[in-house]
C-alpha cells in the first residue's frame, strides 16, 4: 500500500461524479456532526471522495468527518482511518486543502501491517471546515432537504458550492497538488430520500431510527395518543390526518402506511391516490389490501396501480417488530438504489 501527499502534478481535465437520484449513504449524520463541532468551536476536517480505481471500500462522492472531535462515516473498513486521521490534523493546523492519494493495488498491500487487500485507489480532499464559515450555510441547506450540494473543487485549492439557487467559492492554500490527469472535481450530493408514515404502532420506534441511519429523511403523522408517544421522540411527528399529512408532504418519495386500524388505512389510501408520491407502501396482509380496496372508488384503485406495496416489505424476514421493520427497510433500499438519473 501507498500513502502519497502529493507535491507536485500536471493536471489536464476535469471529472464530475454524481451517484444518482439520491444521495448514497447516510452524509447527513457527518454534516450533522460537522456542524456541531464547527458550533464547539472545533476544527473539523471533512475528506471528500474526488476519486476511485478498482476496488474500494467508498465510492466518489463519499464523505467522512475527521478532525479534533468525533469521527463520522467512513473511507474504508477502518485500515485507513488512521493515515487519514493524521493528515486531516495537519489540514486543520494549516488551515489548508490537503490531498492524499491512497493507492492499494499493489501485491505488498495484501501483506502490509495494515491488509488492505482491496486491490483500488482513492484520491481524498481533506477540506479545514473552520477555514471558511459560509460552508456551513450549504451543509445546513441540505440538511433542510429538498436540495442537491454540488461541490467544485479543483487542484489549486479553489472551491465552490452551489445549493438551492445560492453560490460560494472560496480559495485554501494547498498542502500539494494530486498526481492525477484532473484537474478539477465537481461532486453532487443529492438531496436524503424521504419518507411519510401515515400511523404509528409497535413497529415506529425501530423503523424511524433504523431509516433515518440509512440517511432517510423520516416524518410521522399520527393523532391516536397512544402511538404519538411511540413516534414523538424518534422524528418530525405531525397531529394531522392522513389527507392534511399527505397534502403538506407533496414530495415525498415514500408513503408508509401503518395504522394497524382499517378505517385509518382506507383514508391514508384515498389520500395518496390522489398524490403522485411514487412508492406507497401498505402494511399487512394482501387479503386487507383486497379489503380495502372494495371500499375504494375504481378512480382511486387505479390510481394506485403501479405505486402501491402491499404487502410492503421482502418476504421470507420473519414474524414480530423487529423482522418486519428489517422487510420494509430492505425493500425501501432496494427501491432507492433503483432510482437513477
């Protein structure tokens, strides 16, 4: 394995990398904690994916928060934290981009201290987040939801983010130039997925924070007291009906629908007919769907057709909260990884 800050290079060109519909991975949770160690008075470095050969753990556009604080996400299975770790020090004493370029194809990497073995290169742009305070405006905006980052970076240390119709740029020193035929990176990380669940029950407190982990974006409605308090404490909980939580959630990506009660799951369906919410699930067995389905108007039941889940989830994961909540997790992902531009 080699580890190479670059000193010099002879950069050419350009490369974009976008990963689809939605952003991969769960970024929120390192934006998240980035935001909180800028709050700290930290200095957190964030290293960006710009660029990968053969087989890596990460793929381009792949964030990891590294610095004076908490570590968030992660470049490999946890053999380059380390070297990453210490470089990402030296970024923040400085105050600079510094770019590492770690290169594991070699044969000594499947016998180092380390063992890679991964047989792949990865080029890092270690980015001092305290070296410019509007960057934290962007990560808060995306956070917000609804929007795409789209980050430029080229060798010489310029940077620029563009989000929701507003623009930054900024100039770091550099620690070195990378040893690549690119000379600028543009990196787009689509905005989180999102999901609606309409009702609550013995499933919520699992499901919520086992989709918001996998970077979900996750909003509740339930009226019913019992299950609000199930709910309240996991995500955005909404008082509202089934046709108000629908109307105000016009974009999501996922409906859920989880009452556990048969009228409640008749309105949730009559509502998402008439949205365009492309992915609707309905949890239970098909006979309920063939019950619920003679209660609805015809104008209605097509208008499902081709979105509706029912029952949701992968089959074959087992009986109980637990085993459900892993069906319909695995089912949203597939769907997600599906979704590309």
């Amino acid at each position: 394995m080699s580890v190479d800050c670059p000193a010099r290079a002879e950069p050419q060109a350009s490369a974009d990398v976008a990963t689809g519909r939605f952003c991969e991975g769960n970024p929120g949770a390192v934006l998240h904690l980035a935001l909180e160690a800028l709050a700290a008075g930290g200095a957190p470095v964030l290293a960006l994916v710009v660029e990968t050969e053969g087989s890596t753990y990460a793929s381009a556009g792949a964030l990891a928060l590294f610095g004076d604080g908490p570590h968030a996400g992660w470049i490999s299975g946890g053999c380059l934290e380390p070297e990453i770790a210490r470089v990402a020090v030296e970024a923040a004493a400085a105050g600079r981009l510094e770019w590492l370029d770690i290169d594991t194809t070699d044969d000594a990497a499947l016998f180092a201290g380390s063992a890679v073995g991964c047989r792949g290169r990865q080029l890092l742009a270690l980015v001092p987040l305290a070296a410019r305070a509007d960057i934290a405006d962007a990560m808060r905006t995306w956070l917000g939801g609804g929007h795409a980052l789209e980050v430029t970076l080229d060798a010489g240390g310029h940077i620029a983010c563009r989000i929701g119709g507003h623009a930054s740029s900024w100039d770091l020193p550099v620690g070195g130039t990378p040893h690549t035929r690119a000379a600028r990176w543009t990196l787009c990380l689509h905005r989180a997925p999102e999901a609606l669940v309409l009702g609550a029950g013995p499933e919520t407190p699992i499901l919520i924070p086992m989709l918001e982990s996998l970077g979900w974006r996750v909003t509740v409605a339930e009226r019913r007291a019992r299950w609000r308090e199930a709910a309240a404490a996991q995500c955005g909980l909404i008082d509202s009906p089934p046709e108000d939580a629908v109307a105000a959630h016009p974009h999501a990506d996922v409906a859920l629908v989880m009452h556990h009660g048969f009228e409640a799951d008749r309105e949730a369906l009559l509502a998402l007919a008439a949205s365009r919410i492309p992915f609707i699930g309905l949890l239970g067995p098909d006979r309920r769907r063939q019950d619920l389905f003679k209660l609805l108007p015809t104008h209605a039941r097509d208008a499902l057709a081709g979105r509706l889940h029912a029952p949701v989830g992968v089959p074959h994961c087992g009986r109980g909260p637990e085993a459900i909540v892993l069906s319909i997790a695995t089912q949203l992902q597939q769907w997600r990884g599906a979704q590309r531009t």
